[in-house]
C-alpha cells in the first residue's frame, strides 16, 4: 500500500468536492429551520386557541410527522407522491420541504408548551392594559415564549442537521452521498479511504453539532439560574 | 344619575357549575373609593375581574359611564382602556424594561407617539419616585418597586376608573405603605374614582367612602365607610372585623 488513505481526501478536486456536499447539506438545513421555525410559530400559536377543531386537526398534523420516520416521509414525498399527484421537484427541494414540514410540526409543540407555561398572570395584565390578542401575543406571550423554547429549538436543529444524514437515499448530493462516491471511486488505489472520508464527515457533523448543543446547554443553565436567583 | 360611572345589576357568575356571585347589585359615582372587603372565597377577586371583563359573567348587566356593556371580547378591549386594574401578583412584563413595560399601553393600543408616551411614563415614574429604574428590568427590582410600577403602567392609559385587587398583599411589610400611599394620593389628589379590594382595616378606613361587604357571594351590606368601621349594620360584618384584629 504505497498511498496512504489520507491522501484520497486531498486529491483532485475532492476535498472541495466534499465541501460543496457539506453546502448542500447546511443549506437544507438551514432553509428547513427557517421555514419550519416561522411555519412552527404560527401554528404553536394557533394550537393554543380554543377552537377545537383546528386543534384536533394541527395535533394530528403533529402525530403524522413524529410517528412517521424520516426515511419514509423522503420516500413517500420524492417517490411516491409526485407520481400520484403529478408534481415534479428537484430532489433537494424535495428534502427541504419534508424537512420544513417536519420542524414546522415539531417547533409548533415546543411553542405551543412554552406559551402554555408563561404565567396565566401575563396574560391578564396584558388584557387588562386593553391589548388585543393579536397584541398580546406579539409583545407579550411569544417573547416570554421564545426565551423559554430556546434550547429546546436549539437541539431540534441538531437533530434536524444529524437526520440530513438520510438525504442520500433520495440522491440528493449532500456530503454523504459525495463522500460515497468519492470511496467507490478510490476504492482500489486507497483501500483505507473509507475510514478518512466517514472520519473527515465525523469531524463536519461534529463541529457543526458540538457548538450548538453546548450552546443549548448553557441557555438552559443560565435560564435556571435566573429563574432560581 | 350622571354622576354614576358604574353600575351593576343582578349580577350572577357561576364557574362551571358553580354559583359563586349571587344578585350582584351597586354603582359606583364618580370621584369615589368603594373597599370591597370580605373574608377569603368571598368572590372579591372574582367580582372585580367580572368588572373589566377577565372573567365572564352568566346573568345582569354592568353599566360603564352610561353605556351597557355588551360583553363580547372586542368591547371589553375598548373599555378597559378605561379601566385600569392591578392585582396582587407582580405582573410587569419581565421581557420589557420598566419604560417599555408602561409604554406598550399607549403605543400600541391608544397609539400614542413614543416621544409623547415617554415623556409622561417617566412622569409618573416620576411621581412614585422610581425615574431612576426607568431602563431595568422587572427582575432587578423589589415587590414594592414592581407594584409601584404596575401602578404606573395601568395609569399611563389614562383611566377614569381603577381596579385594585389586594396589591399589597404579597409584599414584605416594610413595602406596603409606600403603595398604599400612592393609591391614598390618587384618591385624593386626582380624585380617582377605584375599587380596593384589600386586608389592611387601617388603609381601607383611611382611604374608603363607602363599604361593599361581601360574603358567600352575596353583598350583605353597603354602608358609609365611617359607619361601617364604628358599627356595622350585620352581625357578620361586626364577626369580620373583630377577626380582622381591628
Ligand atoms: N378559576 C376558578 N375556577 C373555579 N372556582 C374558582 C375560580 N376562581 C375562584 N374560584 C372560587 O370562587 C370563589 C370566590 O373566589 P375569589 O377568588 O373571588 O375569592 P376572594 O374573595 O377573592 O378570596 P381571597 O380573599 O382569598 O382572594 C371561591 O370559592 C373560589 O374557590
Ligand atoms: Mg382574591
């Protein structure tokens, strides 16, 4: 073995190609989180009106989007669905959607509970100042709402980012699925490259995750702390 | 009858199925104090935010400055401009300074300008004494320096009535009289018209015109506040005020 699997990563074109498929998947993630986030918020707010029915319908919205794995909402949006309802999009547009969808259903649990928790006393002197719901809401509940939802929105975006893992199956060419191709095409002259693709891969997800739940941590810990001071 | 501000007839509230105010019947005139007093359950709390319209009420009319109430959401908002109230809890908004917690009123509903609701929040700031915490934050302040400033925050809209529902009543001895005193000027510097709901004999004596004397859910009496305190008309209301250690 003259070459040294370290160097498959740093051949041709391949380490930037490997950056342009982390890219592709930051930028899904990202666009997700901000649709999903925006798309949470409203529909956090909307479950804690008292209609039922719309409450009965998001929560099943909900449900829908937790019960289901992810693998099989990419398959039942990039196979199934366009086929049935004639739609066609490019597949990381495809995966940016399940995704939104899926923050979006999830963040309007982590709204919804944090709004139900800002005391019952905020809202009656919000009232009683003579604001109005849509008021109310703006300049009252969703702030106190958002300072509480932090970590927790904090660690659904890592989940969100681990889970872009499974963007490959829809051959969307995010990271994993560039750094496959990249190993099945050195796989003779750099038998090891296996381990340095996954392992340079590890180390992306890593410092994108790493920094983001330790910041989550420490919200939560100095919320605590304030709350308890 | 002009002079009346308001007026409440056969007023009954149930929560659920349970009666919790019985034939509600007063009025209030303008310019006077009415202490609302009674032993705990009484429905103190609960009659008073049947007033502003936080809590719904099942039977009777309330009359506010000649107008009867229709009690949908979208009218109370309007007349609760007009109804200041503060309660027992600490209520500032903990996302907001100090400033920006008693401007959210006059900007945003009565749209004020900030320049001009600013000026007459550090006003009032002002006259409670409290102009140098006009940009903290509601955490860095005591219970007595909070309810100065919800106070403060219910004034800034410009009421012609107000609501007090035992304000004091979770403060640290020491910071009562300085709230007391502040509702005791309005009274009688702004001859604010206001309905106090509180434990402290002394304060409601000094402060009261009149006495509404609530228990179970009933009005058992309404007496002159001089009278009231030297003898009152029922045998439940004399029990009470010898309770009260007074
Ligand atoms: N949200 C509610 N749901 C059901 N019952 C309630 C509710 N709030 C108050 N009650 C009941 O209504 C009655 C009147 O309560 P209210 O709080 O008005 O009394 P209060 O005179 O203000 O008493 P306190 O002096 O202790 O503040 C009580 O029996 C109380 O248990
Ligand atoms: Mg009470």
């Amino acid at each position: 073995m003259d070459h040294s699997g370290i160097s498959v990563l740093f051949e041709g074109t391949n380490f930037t190609r490997l950056l342009g498929g982390l890219w592709v998947t930051v930028k899904i993630a990202g666009v997700a989180l901000i649709l999903g986030l925006i798309l949470g918020i409203v529909l956090g707010v909307l479950r804690t009106f008292k209609n039922r029915l719309l409450r009965l319908i998001l929560r099943l919205y909900l449900e829908f989007f937790r019960i289901v794995p992810t693998v099989v909402l990419l398959f039942l949006f990039y196979y199934i669905l366009p086929k049935q309802l004639n739609f066609n999009l490019p597949a990381d547009q495809i995966a940016t959607l399940v995704f939104a969808l899926w923050v979006g259903a999830e963040m309007s649990d982590i709204v919804r509970g944090a709004l139900i928790s800002v005391p019952k006393h905020q809202r009656e002197s919000g009232l009683a100042i003579g604001l109005n719901r849509y008021q109310l809401y703006r300049y009252v509940l969703i702030p106190q709402a958002i300072t509480l939802e932090i970590p927790a929105t904090i660690n659904l975006a890592t989940r969100v980012i681990k889970t872009t893992s499974l963007l490959m199956l829809i051959s969307v060419m995010d990271v994993i699925n560039i750094g496959q191709q990249i190993i099945e095409a050195n796989n003779h002259t750099h038998p090891t490259g296996v381990f340095w693709v996954y392992g340079l891969i590890f180390l992306f997800y890593f410092l994108i995750d790493y920094p983001l739940s330790w910041w989550a941590k420490r919200l939560e810990k100095r919320r605590l702390e304030r709350t308890n001071g | 009858m002009a002079d009346q501000i308001l007026q409440v007839e056969h007023l009954e509230k149930y929560y659920q199925k349970r009666h919790v105010l019985y034939d509600i019947n007063f009025s209030v005139a303008k310019g006077e104090v009415v202490t609302l007093l009674g032993p705990s359950g009484s429905g103190k709390s609960t009659l008073i935010r049947c007033l502003n319209g936080l809590e719904p009420y099942q039977k009777g009319t309330i009359t506010f400055e000649d107008q009867q109430v229709d009690p949908t959401e979208k009218n109370w908002q309007q007349i609760r401009q007009k109804i200041g109230m503060v309660f027992q809890s600490y209520d500032l908004f903990p996302n907001l300074t100090v400033i920006d917690n008693i401007m959210l009123g006059p900007t945003k509903v009565q749209k004020q300008s900030a320049d001009a609701a600013r000026a007459e929040a550090i006003q009032l700031l002002q006259r409670v004494g409290l102009e140098d915490y006009a940009d903290a934050y509601p955490r860095m302040l005591s219970g007595g320096q909070k309810q100065r400033i919800a106070i403060v925050r219910a004034l800034a809209l410009h009421p012609d009535f107000m609501l007090f529902d035992e304000v004091t009543a979770s403060l640290d001895p020491e910071m009562v009289r300085g709230v007391l005193n502040i509702i005791k000027d309005l009274a009688e510097t702004d001859n604010m018209t206001m309905i106090v709901v509180t434990h402290e004999m002394n304060f409601a004596q000094e402060i009261a015109d009149r006495v509404l004397f609530l228990e179970n859910g009933k009005i058992l009496e309404q007496t002159p506040s001089k009278q009231f305190f030297a003898k009152p008309q029922t045998d439940r209301a004399q029990e009470f005020l010898d309770s009260m250690d007074f």
